[in-house]
C-alpha cells in the first residue's frame, strides 16, 4: 500500500464508530438495531450474543465505567459480560435495558 492509500484510510472512518454516531444521532436506527438484536435473540436464546450486540448501542452515548456507574453496577462486572466471561443475571439484564431508556418486560407463553 503506497503513502496516498494510508492516509486515505486514515481518515476514513472506522466502521465501528460510524455505527456508534449512527445509533448516537438517530433514534429510529437505535430502535432498529435493537429490534434486530431482540429477534435473533427469539431466535438463538443466546445471552452472550445478545448482551456482546448491545455494547455499540451503549458506547454510542456512553462511556462503559459512566455506563456501569448510571446502572449501579461495577464496571468489571459490564466488561466481564462483554467478554463473555460471565452470563448476566435477570436483575443486571434489567439494568442494562433501562439504562438504555427500555423497559424489559417477560410475558406468558401459551403452552405448545
């Protein structure tokens, strides 16, 4: 790759930050990204993925200690979830969906 390439990459923005400034600046797109992560969650039934999928949505307005201090939990706690190395509890997956201006609710399945 030539000079003019990498500076041309450089200051090409990094797809990770531009989908933290799109969730920042646009609700609906917010609204989207979570409903996306909540359907193949319905899907899958994998935590992990759901929690790890939900990090862009919280870095886009947080940082992850202000986030971990907003929800009252500890930050190792967010990064240890966020690595996988530890499955959230029903009352910490509460606290990150309201943190994020949701409100996690569980319904009655019928029976099949």
């Amino acid at each position: 790759m030539n000079k003019k390439e990498q500076k041309l990459l450089q200051n090409f923005p990094r797809h990770q930050d531009y989908l933290k400034q799109q969730l920042h600046d646009d609700p609906e797109y917010a609204q989207m990204w979570l409903d996306s992560l909540l359907e193949d969650y319905s899907e899958s039934k994998d935590i992990n993925d759901l929690i790890y999928n939900l990090k862009p949505l919280i870095e886009a307005n947080y940082t992850i200690c202000d986030f971990a201090k907003l929800i009252g939990i500890h930050r190792i706690t967010l990064y240890k979830i966020f690595s996988r190395k530890m499955i959230p509890s029903i009352e910490i997956l509460h606290k990150i969906f309201a943190g994020l201006g949701y409100d996690l609710k569980i319904s009655v399945q019928k029976a099949v």
